[in-house]
C-alpha cells in the first residue's frame, strides 16, 4: 500500500484576504459545519461583517439549540492585541454568547488569555482558540483544518456547576440525573443528535439546524409521561407552522407516528408538533428502555423537519 505525505501550504495561497475571500468562503454552510463540527455547534450563519450593537463581527451565527449568539473572528495572521480587544467587547456587550477566535497562529499568551476567559467566565459564556492550516498530499486539491488551541474546560465547570446544584432536592435532582445519563446513553449508541448539557429542568433542548425551530425531549416526574417536540418559535410562528401542516402533515403519520398531534396553539406565540408516551420516570431501572425511545423519536423527527424548514 502507498501511503501519501502531508505538505503543509500556505493559507495564503487560498484566501489572499480575510474580509474578501476567507470569510465569504468560511460562511458557506459546507465550510461553517465543517467549524460546527470541531467545536461541537450546530452553527446557522446569520451575516457576514455585520455591526451588533457597538461591535462588527465578520461572521455572525445563531446557535440553533438555544439561540445565543456565536461570533468568529478571523486572522489569517498571528493572533494580535487588537482581535483579542475585539472579543473582549464582544463578551462584555452580549449576556450569552460563544466567541471563535480564528487565527493562523496563536501566540502563548493570546493562548493563556482564552484559557483564563474560559475559567473565569460561567457556562454562559464559551471561547474558542482555533488555528487553521491547510494541507496537501502530492498533487490533490489542498484541504483546511481546523485545529483547537483553547476551548472551555467541561470537566472544571462540570465540578463548578455540581458544586452549585448540591442543595437541589427532590424533581430537579432527578431532573439532572435523568438527563446526564441520557447523554451518556446517546454518546455510547453513537447518534448525530446534538443537545444541550443536562441542566436540572424537566426538558432539554436539541439542535435543528435552523434559529427558532427546535426540537425538546420532556420527561415528567409529577405526571409519568415522555414527550418529543418540534417548536416553531419564529417571528411568524403561525404562518410558519400553517405552511408546514398543510404540506406535511399526512406524511408525518407515515414517516414519524400515526399519533403524532399537530398544534397551532392559538392563544401563545410558538406552535408545536409532539409525540406523548406513558412512563415511570423515576423508575430508574426503565430508563434505558426510555433513552432508547427518546433517541429513536428525536433521530425521526429531525430526519424528517430539518430539510423542510430550511425550504421556509
């Protein structure tokens, strides 16, 4: 078997500018879930050098599970002090929002920066480090990637985030336990799922690729039911929802569950799609058997809204 060899070009060669040609290329959706995938974001891109209050980002995203702003910022230079001012605005001027600072290359202390943003800052808040370099083998096209540098430490705000829900009793305890091992299930299964971190609240969110469109697994402890949800949570939520009912209700029952239940909710803002099912959440030794359920209706829901909503 012949093997290739890596040779590093510059990223110079393929984007001559970074305004002109590295971010128009950056925000093609191929490219930005190329970055999603690295940082584990499902990332819709919103605007390219686009002024958001005081600032001016050169690509702005939403985070689809939860609508929080992601801004990237990039050099294709080594990092400098000006850039680093720049995120610095950002995080003071927004109540969440992710940061990616992109860079040809990161200097040791523009490194140690991110890092302590990361420690000192709570879960509302994520800064990423990312280099990017691009490589060749022999004679074939050159490809980017993406390497991390600096990211948020998930086991030291894991311990910070236990240490504050010690005093938690009762639903939300169970709530947070129940959520944790249906990650643990999700990641040992393999599912291109992609969900928040399991907070104590009888809901969790999941990403569906487009802003104010999401779906939500629900376990109730009081009332012993599961429950899988599409929202439509957009500025025109009931356009939105009339359009994809009229369309797509008949192949849902097909393609998803006969009893899946189509509501416009009339008297409030978000309507919703849902799929309901029985269950003893705090029988803890069912909840394999509930995990199974939750991953299996959540891949079919999304399987079957993604594509359509992106057409809306």
């Amino acid at each position: 078997m012949k093997i290739g060899k890596l040779k590093k070009v510059d990223v110079r060669e393929l984007w001559r500018g970074e305004a002109s040609d590295f971010t128009p290329w950056l925000a093609r959706d191929e490219n930005i879930k190329q970055l999603g995938d690295v940082v584990q974001i499902e990332l819709e891109v919103i605007t390219q050098e686009k002024n958001v209050g005081p600032f001016r980002a050169d690509i702005l995203c939403k985070n689809t599970i939860d609508d929080h702003y992601v801004l990237i910022e990039n050099q294709l230079e080594k990092t400098d002090h000006t850039h680093l001012g720049q995120i610095m605005t950002y995080a003071a001027g927004l109540d969440a929002v992710t940061v990616i600072w992109i860079a040809k290359q990161f200097t040791e202390e523009h490194r140690a920066t991110i890092d302590w943003l990361n420690r000192i800052t709570d879960e509302q808040f994520n800064f990423f480090g990312i280099e990017i370099e691009t490589y060749k083998i022999g004679e074939s096209l050159p490809a980017p990637l993406f390497q991390i540098v600096s990211k948020p430490n998930e086991w030291s705000r894991t311990i910070k985030s236990a240490a504050s829900t010690q005093n938690l009793t009762g639903a939300k305890t169970l709530n947070l336990e129940y959520w944790t091992a249906m990650k643990k299930y999700f990641e040992e299964k393999g599912t291109f799922l992609r969900h928040q971190k399991p907070q104590p609240q009888h809901w969790t969110n999941f990403a569906l690729g487009k802003s104010y469109f999401h779906m939500a697994a629900v376990s109730s402890v009081r009332d012993n039911f599961l429950r899988v949800e599409f929202l439509v949570n957009t500025d025109n939520s009931k356009e939105d929802f009339r359009k994809l009912k009229e369309k797509f209700e008949t192949p849902s029952y097909e393609q998803i569950s006969k009893d899946l239940i189509w509501d416009e909710i009339p008297d409030k803002k978000v309507s919703w799609v849902y799929l309901k099912k029985k269950a003893n959440v705090s029988d803890k030794s069912d909840w394999i058997n509930q995990h199974q359920w939750f991953m299996e209706t959540l891949e079919k829901f999304d399987k079957f809204f993604r594509p359509k909503i992106k057409k809306l």
